[in-house]
C-alpha cells in the first residue's frame, strides 16, 4: 500500500467510527424513516472501500 492508501483507509476508519455512533443514535431515536438503513448501508459501502484499499 502506499502513503495515499494508508491515508484513505485511515480517513475511512473515522468516518465509520462516526457513522457508527449516529447508527446506535438513530436505532434508539428511530424518528426518521430510513436513516438506519441508509446508515448501514453507507457503513457497508465503507468496509468495502477499506477491504479494496487493503488488496491495493
């Protein structure tokens, strides 16, 4: 992996970290419609991007 990978995957770990808090926030609020599926959707889309980085 090279510097820019590393970087990439560093920024994706503390967006998923985030995105896990407002999932645990949105399971236990459950106002919006969809928001925790969008959320783990994004979550998903994000371990993948890190999984691809990872192979790179």
């Amino acid at each position: 992996m090279d510097k820019k990978a590393k970087k990439k995957i560093e920024v994706l770990r503390q967006r998923l970290a985030k995105m896990r808090q407002q999932l645990s926030g949105a399971k236990q609020q459950n106002d919006e419609p969809g928001e925790v599926e969008r959320l783990e959707a994004d979550i998903a889309a994000a371990l993948s991007d890190i999984e691809r980085l990872k192979k790179s």
